[in-house]
C-alpha cells in the first residue's frame, strides 16, 4: 500500500526575507532585530525536518523533493506580466513586489520550487503513488493573489497545484480547507468566481488581512456558496476550533463531495504564536487532521494533501507540525509537546466556550448546514 509523502528541500530554507524587523520596514526609528527579519523565518521548518529525523518518523514517511513547478504551470494562476517582473527583480538581488512579501536573490526560483511541492504532492496523490501527503513549502503561499503578493507569500502554492491538477485531468472538484489563523484571502480571491473549487478559510477575525474574511463572502455568479469564511474570535481555543470543524468544514465538504481534498496547514493558531490569539495546542492540529482524513476516506478514497503555511513560534511549530504528519501516517510515533499544559491551561472557561458555540451555530446556519 502506498504510504505518506512528504516533500521538502533544503534550498527552500534558503529563502531570504529582506531588511523587516517583524512587521515593519527597517528604516527611521525601526531598529534592525539582531536575529533577522520577518517572522517567517526558515528554523521553524528546520526544526520540523530535524524533529521527524530524531524522533524517528521521517523513516516511516516517502520523503522527496520535487522539480520546480514550471512557467506554464505557474501561468494558470500568475499573469505573465508578474511573473517577468518577479524574475527580474529576483535577478537584480531582490525586493519587494507586494504587502510584506519581500524576497532576495533567487526568490523567483526558490518560490517556484515551493510550488513544485505542493504540485508534486498532489500528483503523487492524485495518482495513486502516496495515501496522502504533506508538503513543507516555503515560502507560504494562501494570501498571494493572482498579481499581488502578500503577507510573505510570493506564489499561490495551493492555487498552482489545483489548476496542474484539473489541467491533467487528474480532479475536477478540488476543496480547500485552509486553518491557517489569518484568512485565505489570495486563495479566495483566485478561485471567487469558479465553482469547481470550494474554499474553506477557519482565521482569527479581523487578524490579516483586516478588511478580508467576513462571512458574507460567498463566491461570485455561478460559484455563489463556493466559498466560505469562518472567523473565528480571539481566545477560541481547542473546543472552538473542533467545533468548527464538525458543524461546519466537514458538512460543507460533504455537500461539496470533493475529489481531492486540500489542506492550508498553518500553524500559527498556536496559543504561544506571536501572530495570533486563538490558543489552538498540538491537539488541535491532530485532530483537525484526524477529521480531515475521515472526510476524505468517506468522500474521495483518502486523496488528502497538507501543504504547509504560516507559523511563527520557532518552539512550537515542529510539535504541531509533528503530530500532524504522525496521524497522516498513522504513526505510533509521538514527539511529546513541551507546551501542551501551557497551552491547556489557557483555554476559555465553560461560560466564554457557550458563547463561542453559540457563534458557530450561528454561522453553520447561515451557511445552510443546519
């Protein structure tokens, strides 16, 4: 039986940030940070690599790298135009084409290789040659638009992969369910328009973007209920996200009957993540997963792909990262999490919780899944 693929490459770590001290341009009264720029760093993704490594489950894992994803599989989502721009620059040493998406020499290369995990994962997948697959990509991908790169993403690494896959007549009705905390909004504006592609986006609320992710965003013509935000507060905690999950992400999919299913794992709802407030712990991320691969062996034979986002808590990601990959591969093998009773601890109390399912219910309504 096929096993679980995981996709890497070193030279993705390689990819430089620019001149950031976390959210704001050095310059004026910024003053340079010692240990380096934005906080999407590549030692949270090392540390991941090396902690499958030591505990032992990369062995247990397919593990490879990929080609990059070419020009024509980029095209089916980038413009021509933004591509010959990023090229260049990337070959003038660098910059910055978007909102906080800076990039250095080699930039356009290596974000194109970051695409080529997620295009080769799904393949793999798709094609019968993994269960499932988790592809470490960097630079994340979910708020770049078709021309306008954001919040440290450069290329749509999700979007590339789904077209390549219709393209080739691999899929035709592709999910993505993206639990990254800051709302999908390049995914969703990519895909607003075409009803061959549900998007699901669980974010903090009024997080990043802060003008994007409101419930009201439905899709647009004939893809109208195609796409769906759920933002969720600040504080949501283990229970909330969970919740979510079952009253909301896994009837949609149900009534969307996807062939593949799509994941934008990110980890920065992690309750010691700079980022974010929403307290999500290691749990939550494996059994988010857990629900994902129930869905997925109930709707599409267990076609499932996590492609790795955000996540800034250089400590922490590698645990959830962890056990994520762990249930993918049905692994007997844990990494324990040093932060769980933290984590635990700070979650809402039984009245805050109420009011929280309270909002869940009131979406899941208005979504027409109750």
């Amino acid at each position: 039986m096929a096993g679980t693929g995981f996709y890497w490459d070193e030279h993705t770590f390689w990819h430089g940030g620019g001149h950031y001290a976390m959210l704001a341009p050095v310059g004026g009264l910024v003053q340079p940070m010692v240990a380096g720029g934005l906080p999407e760093g590549p030692e949270g993704k090392r540390r991941l690599r090396n902690l499958l490594d030591v505990t032992g489950l990369l062995a247990e894992l397919e593990a490879s790298s990929a080609p990059p994803a070419s020009r024509a599989d980029l095209e089916r989502v980038h413009p021509a135009r933004f591509l010959d721009r990023f090229k260049a620059l990337s070959d003038e040493g660098g910059g910055e084409l978007g909102v906080r998406a800076p990039f250095g020499p080699g930039g356009y290369e290596i974000a194109a290789l970051s695409a080529g995990l997620a295009l080769q994962a799904v393949r793999d997948v798709l094609h019968g040659d993994r269960r499932n697959a988790y592809a470490l990509c960097r630079p994340p991908g979910h708020h770049c638009g078709a021309e306008t790169p954001m919040g440290f993403c450069l290329l749509n690494n999700i979007a590339v992969a789904v077209r390549a896959a219709q393209a080739e007549a691999q899929a035709g009705r592709i999910a993505i369910v993206d639990w990254d905390v800051h709302h999908g909004n390049g995914t969703e504006a990519i895909f607003y328009g075409h009803a061959d592609v549900l998007t699901i986006s669980l974010h903090q609320d009024r997080n990043f973007p802060l003008d994007t992710g409101g419930i009201e965003d439905r899709g647009a013509g004939p893809a109208e209920g195609s796409n769906i935000n759920i933002p969720l507060p600040p504080g949501a905690g283990h229970a909330t996200f969970v919740e979510a999950m079952m009253r909301i992400v896994v009837p949609a999919l149900g009534r969307f009957r996807p062939d593949i299913i799509v994941v934008a794992c990110g980890f920065d709802a992690s309750g010691v993540d700079p980022l974010s407030r929403t307290l999500a712990g290691s749990h939550t991320f494996r059994e988010m997963t857990r629900m994902m691969m129930t869905a997925a062996d109930q709707l599409c034979d267990g076609r499932l792909v996590l492609v790795h986002e955000g996540g800034y808590s250089e400590l922490h990601v590698p645990f959830c990262a962890h056990a994520v990959v762990a249930e993918l591969a049905s692994s007997k093998i844990e990494a324990a999490d040093p932060l769980q009773a933290r984590i635990e601890g700070q979650q809402p109390d039984a009245a805050l919780a109420a009011v929280f399912s309270e909002r869940i219910g009131t979406m899941a309504s208005a979504f027409g899944l109750e």
